[in-house]
C-alpha cells in the first residue's frame, strides 16, 4: 500500500462508521473453494491493508477434516505465511449481520510478493491472461444447485432434506418450500449484491437453484464463490445446512454447477463500440463461429482431464449414469440437455455453450479456469468438434466415457500436458497432491455400505 491509497482507506471507513459498520470480514477461497477469513476491526484497516493479515500458507492443504496434507511449501518448509490484503473495491455489507461488511481479499508470498502459488483466484487471472492475448474476453453465467437439510436426530447423518418434497422441479411458492426459504435467500443475496437473478425449487425435496448474471469471467467466479459462502451462513444462522456436495444421498439426484461461457473479442482498433459475442455467426455451421466452434472441439477434447476440476471429489462420480441428466459420456448437442457441453437455442449476443459437468461442489476458480483454458486450447488449435449429438444421450456405443471416479480424473489431469502448462505445473502439482490424499483417505475408510454388506454373511 502506498501513501497514496491511505485517503481512500479513509474514505471507505468513514462510510463504514456512518452506516453503522465496525467490522470487516475479508475472505479468500482455499484450494476446495471454502472460504478461509478473518474479522478485521474497521479502526484496524489501514493497518491490514498495509501490512495484510497473516495466515499460514498450509490453509490451502488443509483437508476438510483438519487434516494437512504434504504439499510442497507447507509442511515441508516450516509452515510458512501467506499474506492477504483486503480488497476494498469488493467491500459489500452483510445483510444479516447488522455491523459488518465483507471483502475479498488478496493473498500473496510475503517473501516475493507475488501471487500465492496455490491461489485459485489468481489461477485464473493467468487462464484470462491467455485469452486477452488472443484478442477475447470469457464471460460467464453461473448456475448452481445446493440441497438444503435440517436436523434430524437418530438418522445415520442426522440431517434431513427439507422438506422432503417430491415432483415438485421447476416450481416456486409454499408448496415445495413451505417457510420461504427460497424468497429469504434471494432478498439476502440481493441485498449483498452479488447478481443473483432467479431461484427455484429443483427436482429433489429440499433441492435448490439459484442464477446469476452473466459478466467477466473473474467477476463471475467472484460472485460464485460469494454466493456458497453466503447460502451457508444463511442455512447456519437457521440451525440448518447448506450442502453444495454433488450427491448427498443415494436416494436422490446429485448438484449441478452448470457454467454458460461466450467470448467478446472487439474489431482489430479496440473501440468498444465494435465489442461482439465471439461466439455468433448466422453463416457460420450451427449458426456458430469457427471461435465458438473450436471452444466446444477444445472442452470436447480435454473433457477428461477438466472432469477432475468440475467434479473435485470422490463423492463427485457417484452423481453420474444414466437418466441422471449428469454427463457421463463426452459429446456435445445443440439444446440437448443429455449432452456434456450444451448449445442453447439463443444466437447473436445470446451465443454460448453450456458446460453441463460441473457439480456444485467445485471450487468455482478451478471450474471456470479449467474450462476457459480448454476453450482456449481449442480455438488455438483450430479443429471441429465432432458431430453433435442427437436425440437422448447416455449411448456409450456413440460417445466415449469420462472418467468414473477422482483417481481417474486426477490421472488424467496429469496426463494432459497442454491443459496442465496452461495452468501452471506448480499449480496442477499441489492440487494432484492434495487430492490423491483425499483418495487415499477414502480408500482406508470402511463405509456403513461395506459393513452392512458383509458384516452378517462373510
């Protein structure tokens, strides 16, 4: 920080105090996407923001059961500092909790001052930096999916969905969500500003979607990343739970985080005025540019490898197979919702793929960087996509399968060298590693299933 942005922090605190806020939570994604922060007293600002908050680099290796995994430049270097300095241009105020603010923030090495190498956000930055360099500019529609559970002493998780209606996809109102859930969630996350659009109940009792808007690529993972948070602590502050998992029960469908993905690009003077979807052209095959046409070969070809980053988990592989409407199979259609990658009906600046493997438990970063970078790989390489499907999907005699489960998909990461020099080896290195672990912990862990199927008869 400069003397020159003091002012400004200034400014930003004095419109805190005057709105009646004294706290600030500055939060940043770790390597899953859960958000790591801390409260930041506003009187103690300029002191975050010029020295920055430390926190220990090993948060990224972490495990969701507090475990730290062996990463390079954790534990094997003494567990070392990371710095994060809260990004003041992103301060929101938290709806529900009268008297603090939030803000991303931005983590560095204190050593270099350069990016985090495990930072997701920054991950991505570098994926966009390729892409300004071919002249286009990735934007981006989330939409994601969350069960919603309540407690419920005596069952094998205790939790419950909630409700536990059934046939009731696509609708909104008391009849599937009969306290309002739904109507409080989006009034909150409106108010936090982070674009949310529409919400609706899904197929399953106590299953959920809500859309955002479409905007840059950075700014939309942003807002993702914003909005998990946010639903959680909106379900927590109820005594209920929030899961973005992919399949939390065997009875029921799995989450999708369903990704709409264009490029801008503009003419060869930059004026804005000539900014056009990339992806539009009424002569063009499909009613599709050859851009939009070598981004789908691209997603197509590194399907693969990308499937470890949209569906990051060992639980992940049990939301697929058929009648599921959760790709399985590598293809591609034109409106056909059994398809990997989706091309709705919309031409001219509604021109996009839909990228239908992502399960919302993926860390919105890694999902929307892998997906740019093959994009990207593809229009670099200037191919055709294969024909596109059509009819109903899940025909393994016509498309070839993804990977069936994490250690597949990790391999396959691994495997694709021009995926994996676009993101950035270190990068790739230390989630492979910390996802490996994931696999070896489960592989050790004896399940309720095992137990009840072999317990009383071996």
């Amino acid at each position: 920080m400069s003397a020159h942005d003091i002012p400004d922090i200034r400014r930003h605190m004095e419109r805190l105090t005057a709105e009646g806020v004294d706290v600030v939570r500055v939060i940043y994604p770790d390597l899953i996407g859960t958000d790591r922060a801390r409260d930041v007293l506003v009187d103690h600002l300029p002191s975050a923001c010029e020295h920055g908050l430390a926190f220990c680099r090993a948060v990224y290796h972490t495990s969701p059961q507090g475990d730290v995994v062996p990463v390079a430049g954790g534990l094997d270097a003494g567990l070392p500092d990371v710095t994060v300095r809260p990004d003041l241009s992103t301060l929101a105020p938290l709806p529900w909790e009268p008297g603090v603010a939030t803000c991303l923030g931005e983590v560095t090495d204190p050593a270099t001052g350069a990016p985090a190498p495990e930072s997701p956000r920054d991950l991505l930055r570098t994926v966009l930096t390729r892409c300004a360099e071919q002249g286009l500019r990735p934007v981006v529609g989330p939409e994601l999916e969350y069960f919603l559970l309540e407690p419920a002493p005596g069952t094998p998780t205790g939790w419950r969905r909630a409700p536990e209606t059934t046939g009731a996809v696509y609708t909104a109102g008391l009849r599937a969500d009969p306290d309002n859930h739904l109507l409080r969630t989006l009034r909150h996350l409106r108010d936090l500003g982070i674009g949310v659009i529409t919400g609706n109940h899904e197929f399953d009792g106590g299953q959920y979607e809500i859309n955002l808007t479409h905007s840059d690529a950075l700014d939309a993972a942003d807002r993702s990343f914003r909005f998990k948070a946010a639903v959680k602590e909106l379900a927590r502050k109820e005594g209920r739970l929030a899961t973005f998992m992919a399949k939390p029960f065997g009875d029921a469908g799995g989450s999708g985080f369903h990704l709409h993905l264009s490029c801008d690009d503009s003419d060869e003077h930059g004026d804005e005025k000539g900014v056009r979807n990339a992806f539009d052209d009424p002569a063009g095959a499909y009613g599709l540019s050859a851009t939009a046409r070598h981004a789908v070969a691209g997603v197509v070809a590194h399907a693969p490898a990308l499937a470890a980053l949209a569906n990051p988990t060992v639980n992940s592989y049990k939301r697929f197979g058929p009648d599921t409407l959760a790709p399985w199979l590598i293809d591609w259609g034109l409106d056909n919702r059994s398809a990997m990658v989706r091309i709705p009906p919309e031409r001219g600046s509604g021109a996009r793929l839909e990228l239908r493997l992502g399960d919302a438990g993926a860390n919105p970063y890694l999902l929307v960087a892998g997906t740019i970078a093959a994009a990207l790989l593809g229009i670099q390489a200037g191919e055709e996509p294969p024909a596109p499907l059509e009819g109903y999907g899940y025909d393994t005699s016509r498309s070839a399968v993804l990977p069936t489960d994490l250690s597949a998909a990790l391999d396959a990461l691994e495997a694709d060298t021009a995926l994996t020099d676009l993101l950035g080896k270190g990068f790739v290195s230390s989630f492979l590693t910390y996802k490996r672990n994931e696999v070896e912990r489960f592989q050790r862990h004896v399940t309720d299933w095992e137990f009840t199927e072999y317990a009383y008869h071996l």
